[in-house]
C-alpha cells in the first residue's frame, strides 16, 4: 500500500486499486508522467515492473525539467517587462 499519509496534508488522498475485487494497492492518481493534480507533485505507479519504473522516472524528469525551465521563463519575462516600465 501506498504511503500517501505524507501527502495528505497537501490534498492528496489514495485511491484503491483492486484485482478480482480485491484491494491490491493503492495510488496517488496522476497522468502519464506522474504529475499529480498538485503543481510540483509527481509520483510513480506502485505496480510499474522496474523498465516501466525507469521510464515513468525518466518522463517525470522531463516534466519536472520543463515546468522549471517554464517557471524561468516567466520569471525572465516579468523582469524584462518590469525593467522597461510597461
């Protein structure tokens, strides 16, 4: 089972996840490359084998890299602006 307590606080709950109409896990939901639906919260598939681990970890990577790198350019922007007085 997940350890989602940790994320509760910042309005993440776990959700079940059932086989044969068992509870075999749970999850914190999240798209395809584990963005939860909290900015800056990612997460990995508790029933991903290791390949599929590595490459969930890699697609995280690239959408934790392209948030910041987003961020940044925002940030360039409003300086630039600021700078010009408009």
């Amino acid at each position: 089972m997940a350890n989602a307590d940790l994320l509760a606080p910042l309005g993440l709950a776990a959700e079940e996840v059932s086989a044969g109409g068992q509870v075999i896990a749970t999850r914190i939901a999240a798209d395809p490359s584990g963005a939860t639906s909290v900015a800056g919260i990612y997460v990995a598939d508790p029933q991903a084998q290791v390949i599929t681990s590595a490459a969930a970890g890699l697609m995280a990577g690239a959408a934790i890299n392209m948030d910041l790198v987003a961020e940044d350019a925002r940030h360039a922007v409003t300086r630039v602006t600021v700078g010009r007085g408009a």
